[in-house]
C-alpha cells in the first residue's frame, strides 16, 4: 500500500471519530466502519460535496463547507462499500443539520430558516463582535483616525474619479474662503490653514491631518538620559513613583492653550463667516457621497472635517504626507484617507439595517410628502409620484423582514409562527386591498384584474425567477449544488395544492360558464344563395357576473368560499407535517457551544422596538399602496403596454427584492436549499393565506373581487409548478437549470406584454 493510500486512510478514520464523538447518538449501533451496508449511499444536504473516494477503497466522511463563517453547517455522511459501488444512485438518507452561531439568538435564527412558513432571513439580528470580523469588514466601519502607509499606487479609478466628483469644488470653496479670511486681517490665520486645506481636500490621498501644540508651546521631550538616573533608582519600586509620561505633561501643557483660542476674536469671526460655509459644502459633499454607498469613505472624511478639524485651533492643525517614519507621539491623527471608493460598502450596516435600505428611506417621506400635499400635481406628475411610492415600498418590506426575524428569533415557536403568519405577507396584503378598495369606490374594475395580474406575477416570480437566479449566481460560483431534495419535494406538494385550489374556480367556469361575446358581426352575404356569412366575435369570455344570478351565486361562490377555507387547512397540515410530525426532513440540531463565549448578546432590534417598527412600517406601507394605486392610471393608460404586464412584473415583483437579495446570499454561500425555499415559501403563502384572505375581505365588505383569472394566468401558473417541480427531481442545481428557469419566466413576460388588456382597462 501507497504511502499516500495510508495517508488518506488514517485522515478518514480521524475523520470518522470526531463525527463519532460530535454525534454520539447516530453512531450508537451502527456496524463497524468499512462494513456498512453496500447499499447504504445517503443524500448529502444543504449543499454538500460528492463522495471523495479512498484509495484504500473505504468512503471518507461527506461534510459539508461552512456556509460562511457565522452560518449553519450541514453534516452527514456518505457510505459506500467499495471504490467501484459509487454511482449516480441517491437514497434519501437522514442528514444533521447543525446550528452554530455566535450567540443563541442567532442560532435561533438560523433554525427558523429551515421551518417551514418562516421567513427566510440572510442578515444579523445581533451584534457580531467586532474583534472576529474579517480585515475587510474592519476596514469598512474605520474612522479614518489612524495613519496607515500606503505600499501601492495612489493614483487609481476611484482616487481620479473622486477629484472629479468632489474634490475641485470642495478646493475651490476652500480658496475662496481663504480669500475672505486674509481679508478680514484677524482671521488670517484661518485664511492660512484654508489654503493648506484646499490643497488636501483637491488630492488628500497620501497625505494626513494631525492635531498638535505650536512649537514654541510644545514640551520638551526628555532625552534618553533624563529618566535614567531616577529609573535606575526607583528600580524595583511601584510604578506609581516612577516620573510622569511624556503624554501626560502634553495633556496638561495644552488644556490652557484650547482654552484661550475660544477666547479669540478671530475665532467668532471664523465661527461667523467661514466655518458655515464650509460646514454647507461638506455636508452636501456627505450626503452625496453616502448616497452613492461605494464613495462613504469620502462622506467620512468631509464628517470628520466639519465636526472635528475645523473646529481646532488653525495653529494645531499640521498636514503632512505619509512617510514610512513612524509617527511622533506628540501629534493625535485626524485624518488620514488613502482610497475614496470601496466596493465592500454594500456590506455597511447602520444600527443592523442595510447601507441601502437606510439610503432608500428617506424615499418614503419624500413620497408621503409630494403624494398627499402636491394634490393637483404641480410640482411632481403622476408618474413621478407613482415611481417614489412603488420605490418606497422596498425599504418597507426590508424592515418588516427585519421586524418579523427579530421578534421570531427571540421568541418561542408558536409566536414566531404567528408573526411569520400574519406580517409575512402584510405587504402585498396592503397593496391588494387598497387597490380592490380604490376601484370598488371608482367603479373601476381594471383594479381588479391588476390586484390579481398582481397575484400571477407573484407566483410566476418565486416559482421560475427566484430560483432560477439563484441557481444560476450559486452554480457560476459553485460548479453544482445540491439541497434536500424530501423538503423540496413537499414544498412542490404544496405548490400543486396551491395551484389546484386557487385555479378550481376558474376551470369551473370553463366547464359550466356562460360563453358571452361582443362586437359580432357578419363578414358579409354571399349573393348567390342570400346567406349570410360567418359570424366573427370579439372579447368573448365566460359570464359569471353577480348579473348571471343563478351560476354565480349557486355555484361559483360556493365553491371559492369552499377553497378558501380548504386552502388555510392544509397550510397549517403542512406546518404540522414538516414542523412536528416529520421534522426530521430537516433535523435542525443546535450546537451546545453557540453561546458559550457571547452569552450577553447584543440585539439590535428588541421585541418591543420591532413591533414598534412592524407596526409603523405597516402604517406607512398602506400610505404608500395608496398612493400607487392612486397614480397607477397613467400608467396603465401607456399606449403598446399592456396592464397585464405592469401587473405581472412592476407591482408583483418590487415588493419581493429584499426576498430575492436574501436568496442570492444563500446561494452565494452554497445553501442552495434556503435559496429555494425562499421563493416556495412566498408562493405557498400568496395561494394559501394571501388568497383566501381575500376572499374573507371581499365575504366581509363586497368589493366585487371574484377569483376568476384569465386564460393566460391558468395556463402560465400550471405550466411554471410542473417545470419547476421537474427541476427540483433530482437533488442538484447548476447555472444551466437556472437560466432554463429565467428564460421560461421571460418568454412568460413577453407573452404578458404583447397581450391584449384585460377587460374594462
């Protein structure tokens, strides 16, 4: 035998006993190792490797890579009797999923993941500790304060492109200001430090701002032979009698010196006419740069400049370029700024919450604010105000995820359930009511046919899109994936149900419907035999309208009541199923060391202050659909588009982004399994919660909503869950089943956007 073959040989059997003792309770009664069963070939989960061979014909242990460095981590393993017994053949096998995280709460989030009915959610709800973040993600949360040499090149794309963006106005402003201070004679010495700073701000990269005393009023620093003698005698007494630090005298010596520059003149006269404009520029700059996300370092530096450097004494304020001599102790760094774009910054949270989500919302109050003062669109079109209100709803949706994950994770399972339950489809919730409302009160049912365009677009989006870009991102990355194929196969299960249920109606309108057309006519008489020709009709459809008295109300509505009702009940079998009965579809197992060394975890969002937030995001999100659907009509009335496409794609689809970005995490990080379900989750809830109540809204008040869809609808949502449910067959997920599944959903736009309206748009 080949040293090599040992080799692997004795790493599989180290292998095989740390997952012994990790799992004492699978291992317990299991035959020997290398006498398994041959037919024992278990399915790798949550997205495990292949079997890696032995070359002493024994099968090494299939463990998958953490999913991050604060993500679950599936184990199980894969047996094989000999080296030639491996083939494509997979029997569903019972795989651990094991939970480790820094802290309990996480944990707990990391669990409800894997539930059914619970949203899927990607980011932190606790505070990581800083010390074991990564160097980039240390970098991104900097104050700037500290000096660092730079090795490389300076003069690079973001360097350039900040000269053209920010730093020729803010040098201009800077000069100008000096010009206005060496007019005023008494602030020359300001006039002085805004010059410097004009040609710091113009390219400050490889150059740093540092605070220190004057010269003439600086310490002498001891020499080497001042402390010498008392050291030597003070040898081995406490550190208490041993002389001052050089930085203590340096404390002492500059405490009067910041006292006196607030009794200058020059300084109100600086407080007065410079320091405001400067303060105006800066915080533009910042806002400007902190809206763009990759530029914050910049939004950093003109924060620090406005808060910190100019309001220090001009004499004390030193600029200087970056050497690789260390920095005296005499001088405190202020600034120092090598790179002005980052593309790490997409990562930057504030407070837990998303660089992006905190940037888009101020979009919400902007749109409140032209929504519902600007009434006769003076200053902002219907367009306009049509685009904020939609673009507002992303922000939303993200900080009830947010809410929903927080309150879950730090609850017991039946409330996380009902908060799941409940707030998990408030946004789309909102937005249909408001609309059946506002069209019930207009007489305008082209509201109605877009509240269910609407409910398609959102089954064609998390059945065919949302997978199928996360498997196509996940497999660029990570050549193939697998999940669990058992908890894919009931969320398919479901879907059928779903599908079956919701679209029940409309196939017993086709069965039994009235067929009622409009605009007939003759195409002509044939003179010869004085008959008339063949009739050609136009929007034929199946009459089942409140007028139609006897087929609506005896069969139809009986039968949408009956759906209603059969739909809720095999939601909360399914949570049974999956939750309780076989829960070991997933077997969620948490770590006994996940909170061993973070036991004080810091939340960012407490239960209180999350239902506060859900409440509140809820109030605003019904503003917003409001307004939607308000302004909606310009669009619709948009010439060569079609209503069902807007349906279809704009209101099923914005609502669901932080979803989809939740996804593409997952998939990015190799758990292509919750990347699934994140879309099947949604589904199962528009058809199963969503839909009946609807329903209940419309039993309780008639808004005249019927559950009739289109043919197009019909035939698009069953032929979206077959492909889907064949993809979902075998286990494995490349990019090449990703973009089957985006094309087929694109092929299914273009179909909505050349259709005819609906009728009564």
């Amino acid at each position: 035998m080949s040293s090599e073959s040992v080799h692997l040989s004795a790493d599989s059997e180290t292998r095989r006993r740390r997952i012994a003792a990790d799992n004492p309770d699978e291992t317990a009664g299991e035959p020997p190792w290398g006498q398994q069963n041959p037919r024992g070939r278990g399915l790798c989960c949550d997205a495990t490797h292949l079997l890696h061979e032995g070359l002493d014909g024994h099968s090494l242990p299939c463990i998958s890579p953490p999913l991050g460095p604060y993500s679950s981590a599936s184990l199980c393993r894969q047996r094989s009797h000999s080296l030639h017994a491996f083939d494509d053949t997979w029997d569903d096998g019972r795989c651990k999923t094991t939970i480790s995280a820094e802290n309990e709460v996480e944990a707990q989030k990391q669990a409800n993941n894997y539930k059914f009915g619970f949203r899927k959610w990607k980011s932190h709800i606790t505070e990581r500790p800083f010390e074991v973040r990564s160097e980039v993600v240390k970098e991104l949360y900097s104050e700037l304060n500290v000096i660092k040499v730079h090795t490389g090149s300076l003069i690079s794309c973001g360097n350039v492109l900040y000269v053209f963006l920010f730093g020729w106005w803010l040098a201009l402003v800077y000069a100008l200001v000096s010009l206005l201070m060496f007019c005023t004679l008494i602030g020359f010495p300001y006039g002085e430090l805004c010059w410097n700073l004009s040609g710091y701000f113009l390219w400050p990269f490889g150059k740093s701002i540092t605070e220190g005393i004057a010269s003439e009023r600086r310490p002498k620093r001891a020499g080497p032979d001042t402390f010498t003698e008392e050291v030597e005698e003070h040898n081995g007494a406490s550190s208490i009698l041993l002389p001052t630090p050089v930085e203590d005298v340096f404390e002492e010596s500059q405490a009067p010196h910041k006292t006196s520059h607030w009794r200058r003149v020059s300084t109100y006269v600086w407080l007065l006419l410079g320091y405001p404009v400067l303060a105006i520029f800066h915080s533009l700059a910042c806002l400007l740069s902190w809206l763009l996300v990759v530029t914050i370092p910049v939004a950093k530096m003109n924060a620090r400049a406005v808060g910190s450097i100019l309001l220090l004494p001009p004499e004390e304020v030193h600029i200087s370029r970056i050497t690789e001599e260390p920095q005296t102790g005499e001088d405190k760094a202020l600034l120092c700024c090598n790179h002005a774009l980052n593309g790490y910054y997409y990562k930057y949270t504030v407070d837990g919450i998303n660089v992006f989500a905190v940037n888009l919302l101020p979009l919400v109050i902007f749109a409140l604010v032209i929504g519902y003062i600007d009434k006769d669109n003076k200053f902002a079109s219907s367009e306009v105000k049509f685009a904020t209100a939609i673009g507002s709803i992303i922000p939303l949706s993200y900080y009830i995820g947010m809410g929903i994950a927080s309150i879950s994770a730090q609850s017991n399972f039946a409330v996380g359930a009902v908060v799941n339950a409940t707030f998990g489809s408030i946004t789309e919730m909102t937005f249909y009511i408001t609309a059946l409302l506002r069209g019930h009160r207009e007489g305008n049912q082209c509201l109605q046919e877009i509240v269910k365009a609407a409910l398609t677009g959102t089954l064609l989006g998390c059945i065919l899109f949302i997978p199928g870009i996360c498997m196509i991102i996940g497999g660029l990355r990570h050549s193939e994936q697998r999940f669990n194929s058992r908890s894919a196969g009931v969320s398919s299960s479901l879907l059928f149900i779903s599908i079956g249920g919701v679209f029940a109606p409309t196939l017993f309108s086709k069965a039994y419907g009235n067929l009622t057309c409009e605009g007939c006519s003759s195409t002509g008489t044939n003179a010869t035999t004085n008959t008339t020709g063949p009739y050609v009709c136009h929007n034929c459809h199946y009459d089942l309208s409140e007028n139609n008295y006897t087929m609506f109300h005896s069969h139809v509505e009986p039968l949408v009541h009956c759906v209603s009702v059969l739909l809720p009940l095999a939601y909360i079998i399914g949570l049974i199923f999956t939750l309780k009965t076989h829960s070991h579809i997933y077997d969620i197992h948490v770590g006994d060391n996940n909170a061993s060394g973070h036991l004080g975890a810091v939340v960012h969002w407490s239960r209180r202050r999350a239902l506060f937030i859900l409440i509140v995001a809820t109030v605003l999100m019904s503003a917003c659909a409001d307004l939607t659907t308000e302004h909606i009509q310009p669009i619709l009335s948009q010439p060569g588009i079609s209503q069902y496409f807007i349906g279809v794609t704009v209101l099923a689809m914005v609502p669901e982004i932080p979803e989809i970005v939740n996804g593409i995490q997952f998939a990015l990080q190799n758990n292509i399994s919750l990347s699934l379900e994140v879309g099947s989750c949604i589904a199962v809830q528009v058809c199963m919660i969503q839909i009946p109540l609807l329903i209940l809204f419309n039993t309780i008040y008639d808004v005249g909503f019927v559950l009739i869809f289109s043919d197009l609808h019909l035939w698009a949502s069953i032929f979206s869950v077959i492909l889907v449910n064949y993809i979902f067959m075998d286990g494995k997920s490349d990019y090449f089943q990703g973009t089957s599944l985006v094309v087929v959903y694109l092929i299914l736009l273009a179909t909505y956007y050349f259709a005819p309206s609906p009728a009564g748009c």
